[in-house]
C-alpha cells in the first residue's frame, strides 16, 4: 500500500517526467502538495460545497501539508525527488467565515480549500516548519536539492 508521502513524491516525479519529455534542455522542478488530516486526503475541491466541507474539517484542527519535490536534469536524466512536510493549525472558523472565505473563490484550486498566501492566512492559527511548503514549493528544500544539480541558488 502507498503512503501518502510516497504518492505525493509519485505525483511530482510523474510531473516532472512529462515536462522533462518535451525539452531538450536544462533542469525541470515539479512539486504538488496535498493535505493530510487523520488519514485523509485533502487535494483541490471539486466544487463550493466540497471546499466548505474542508474547511469545516479542518477548522480548529491541525492537519499537514506535505509536498513532493522533482528536479530532473534533462541532459544527463539524473532525477532527485523529496517530500516536505509542514504542520498546520487553523484557527476555529465561524459558518459565516467558512461561506465570506468560499465565495472570493480563492480555494477552490488549492489542496485542502485555502491559501496561506493569500486571503487564506487569517484561517491559520500557527504552522510547525516550511512556510514555503504550505504556499506549495519549498523554497530551502528546492535550495538544497538543486545543489545536488551544482546549481548554487544563493552565488552571484
């Protein structure tokens, strides 16, 4: 049976895969990211109503954000794959912040129904590790992984 880390690195790898088939080129990054809460699965709503039912689930719990990491170099096929995980509480909500929250549309392409970076941070009570990996890359972890790549992020 796949856990939820090992599908999520699947997915990023599966991604970056595709795009790496159609260059000739360079280094391709592929990330996704899902919510994990008691076992389940929180990937993007399908609809207003299955946003507001996450967020009815998540509000006042703690739940993880885990997101998977590709880079492939295109030329050699070397490939690095990575899994992030971030602990997310969020603060109890009210039915009429879960409906105000809903209706700007924001979560409805997000995996558990908000977005950190925007509207959706007045939802979040604290996070427990990479702020980046919840906006969904992680950006020290790419830092790192990229590395691997003799691709120093942080030299002039």
């Amino acid at each position: 049976m796949t856990t939820p880390k090992e599908a999520i690195k699947t997915l990023a790898l599966r991604k970056a895969r595709d795009v790496a088939d159609r260059v000739k080129e360079g280094l391709v990054i592929a990330a996704d990211t899902m919510v994990l809460y008691r076992g389940e699965i929180f990937g993007k709503p399908k609809d207003l109503a299955e946003a507001k039912e996450m967020l009815r689930t998540l509000s006042g719990e703690v739940h993880e954000a885990i997101t998977g990491l590709a880079v492939i170099n295109v030329e050699n096929g070397k490939e690095a794959v990575e899994c992030i995980k971030t602990m997310v509480k969020m603060r109890t909500l009210t039915e009429e912040e879960i409906e105000g929250y809903v209706a700007t549309g924001e979560p409805l392409d997000k995996a558990g129904a908000y977005a950190i970076q925007g509207r959706g941070a007045a939802l979040i009570e604290r996070i427990d590790g990479c702020y980046y990996n919840v906006v969904g890359l992680p950006l020290s972890k790419l830092s790192e992984m990229l590395n691997k790549f003799e691709v120093n992020v942080l030299k002039p």
